[in-house]
C-alpha cells in the first residue's frame, strides 16, 4: 500500500524522477548537475557564524566558525549527490551549516571533494581525509580543541563519512568522538531487501542507483572494498561511535541498520534512528517541520557529543 506522504516530500519524490528520467549516462550528467541544489534553508545563513574558505593539501574547504573564543569541536562535513553531485562551495549548504556551526558549539569544516567519473574512488574520500587529517594536524592555527574530533555527512557524505571512520582506524589518523551517519549509503552493492522490492516512495532504482555508483567505481569488485561499502569492513573493531539517523522510506535504511548491527556485535556503540514521513534527502526541505525536527536533532546529537569530548569523558549515545 502506498504511503500518504506529505506535499512537500511528494514535490522531491518529482524532482528525484525528473532529474534521473529513464536512467543515468555520462550525456546526462551536466543536466542533473545543473538541476542539482540544496534548497536554501527558510532560515539562511547565520548571522553570527564567520564562513571562510581555505585549502588544505590541495583541497578546499568551506569553515564555518561560530562565535567565541578557546579551542573549538571541529566537526568534517562531506557533502551529498551520489558521489557526482553536488559542491561544498557552491553556498546551497551555507544555512544548513552554519547552524550546524552554532547550535553544536563547533567549527564546521565542509569538504570540497573530487567529484566522480572525472574522480574515481578513491579520489573523493582521499580528498576527505587529507582535509580531515590537515586541520587535526595543526589545531592551533585552526582553533581545534583535538580531543573533540567527528564526522558526518549526507547520502553519498554518509558513505564517506563511514569510511573515514574507518581510514583513522587503519592509518593511525586522528581519534573520532563520533561519526553522524545521515541517510548514509553503506553497502555499494545494493543488495539488501529494501533496494529489491522498490516502493512507490523510494527515491530511486536499484538499476538507477547502481548506474550512480559505476560512475564512482571503476569494477565490479570494488563494490565491496571497505573503503566504497563500509558494511563489508571485515574487522570494525576500535571504530568511533556511529549515530545513523535514517529516513523511513530509504532503501538504504536497510543497510545503515545491518551496519548499526554489526558494529555493535564489535563492540562500537552505535544507535540507528528511524524519522518516521521521511523519503531520502526530505531533511534539506526548508519549511517542512518534520525536516527542521530533523535538523535540529542532528545537531543536539553533535552538540552533547561536542560538549563530552570536549570535557574529556567517554561518549554515551542514546536513541532519544
């Protein structure tokens, strides 16, 4: 039976079907590109927070830095769009983060990541921990408080945002409080249920959705490489705790809660949140108050994450 979802969330499932139509190519790339935005927040950047960019090994990055004074969380954002979309520079996550910014208590850093096919993996989560790695490196110079460290991100953000979970445990990088997993894609083979049983509220295809992420990898094989679908890591030992916050109607919420799972089979904490009226991507809707409800959990997430670091005492996730 198909789900009564809300106007605005029916207006997105639209765009969804427009801007992917009959499948996805190469030829329609600078089309989807063109179509692809953020909608900008009802309540816009905040006046408060500095937004300045800089470039850390190559690679820019958007700060967002809220007022006052000490050593600051810092927070590594990685941007959404299915791992060929989307742009951390293009201002469509200015309102968006600059809250994040001031309602967490952190500075926000934005990745501007190389995009796939131009970029394949593993350019993008390369670029992703190289500005991670950089500004942890030299936490004077960015006003970082060092012990209070996390990662998050959006769809394809999500993804990376796991896997460099991951990269900080393998090569000795900096330790994370919290990695604040949105909507976050998983498992790059699309195989679970979900994805083989479509709803009329899905977003997508599962052939659609693989044709996305043959742009982004270059073989069959590396569908499965920890580093593209994390929920194939075959040691998750020693990760940093995972909140996965998750839409109802995503296929991917299938995956996220397999991976909250076996996170917790290796002794990760990690609690996986149903938002009940959601498809994939309805948190960036401006006025819908389900998505602002969203929102601004996410950032008391961060927030009481932020503020445990920061004090120095262990973290302690909770679904509420």
């Amino acid at each position: 039976m198909t789900m009564e979802l809300d106007a605005p969330v029916r207006a997105l499932l639209d765009q969804y079907r427009s801007m992917a139509g009959g499948g996805v190519s190469l030829d329609d790339l600078p089309t989807m590109r063109g179509m692809f935005q953020v909608p900008d927040l009802s309540d816009g950047p905040v006046e408060d927070v500095e937004i300045s960019d800089v470039v850390i090994g190559d690679v820019p990055v958007r700060l967002y830095r809220p007022p006052g004074g000490g050593g600051l969380p810092l927070h590594v954002y990685f941007h959404g769009g299915g791992f060929v979309l989307g742009s951390a520079l293009s201002g469509d996550l200015d309102g968006l983060l600059s809250r994040r910014a001031l309602d967490a208590a952190c500075l926000v850093a934005s990745v501007e990541y190389r995009l796939a096919p131009e970029h394949r993996f593993p350019a993008g989560v390369d670029d992703c921990y190289t500005a991670l790695t950089g500004l942890a490196a030299d936490p004077a110079g960015y006003g970082i408080a060092p012990h209070a460290i996390t990662v998050g991100g959006s769809s394809s953000g999500g993804n990376f945002a796991a896997a460099i979970a991951l990269m900080t445990r393998d090569l000795g990088g900096p330790a994370l409080a919290l990695q604040l997993l949105e909507i976050a894609g998983t498992d790059l083979t699309k195989s679970s249920a979900a994805w083989r049983n479509p709803r009329p509220e899905h977003d997508t295809t599962r052939e659609t959705d693989l044709a996305m992420v043959d742009l982004y990898l270059s073989s069959l094989a590396e569908r499965t490489h920890p580093y593209a679908s994390p929920l194939f890591a075959p040691d998750l030992e020693g990760l940093a705790p995972a909140y996965f916050m998750n839409a109802e109607f995503d296929p991917r919420r299938d995956e996220c809660e397999a991976y909250a799972v076996r996170l917790r089979d290796a002794g990760v904490q990690a609690v996986s949140r149903t938002m009940p009226g959601h498809i994939h991507g309805s948190v960036t809707l401006p006025d819908w108050q389900p998505a602002r409800d969203w929102r601004a959990t996410a950032n008391a997430v961060l927030a009481s994450v932020n503020a445990t670091a920061r004090a120095g005492r262990p973290v302690q996730l909770t679904a509420s």
